[in-house]
C-alpha cells in the first residue's frame, strides 16, 4: 500500500505532473515503437531497399 500512495503522491496528486509523465511516456513509447517497426519492415525487406542495391545501380550507371 505504500507503494501505491507513494505513486499518488508523486505522480497523481498533480493534474499538471500526470500530463506531463503522460505525454513524456506517449513520446518515448511512440519513439521505440517506430524504431521497432522500421528494424522489423528492414529485415522483412532486406535486399530490396535502395540501400541495398545502391552499389549494384551506380556501377551499372558508371559503365
């Protein structure tokens, strides 16, 4: 229970505190979630990026 109103006192007691843990929180999950799923559409699409084949296209246009 004192862990609980420990969490009350220093976070919840204060409209302005809560928001602001909040929105922090929503950016920092928004954050690491977009870099998760660029990491997973990276290696599902491996070979296939422009990063990829860009070697193989700028000697192609060299010759």
């Amino acid at each position: 229970m004192s862990a609980l109103q420990g969490l009350y006192r220093g976070i919840f007691r204060r409209t302005s505190t809560f928001a602001l843990v909040f929105c922090t929180g929503g950016l920092v999950y928004a954050m690491y979630l977009d870099k998760a799923l660029d990491t997973v559409f990276r290696n599902l699409n491996k070979g296939k990026m422009y990063e990829d084949v860009q070697a193989y296209y700028s000697q192609k246009k060299e010759e």
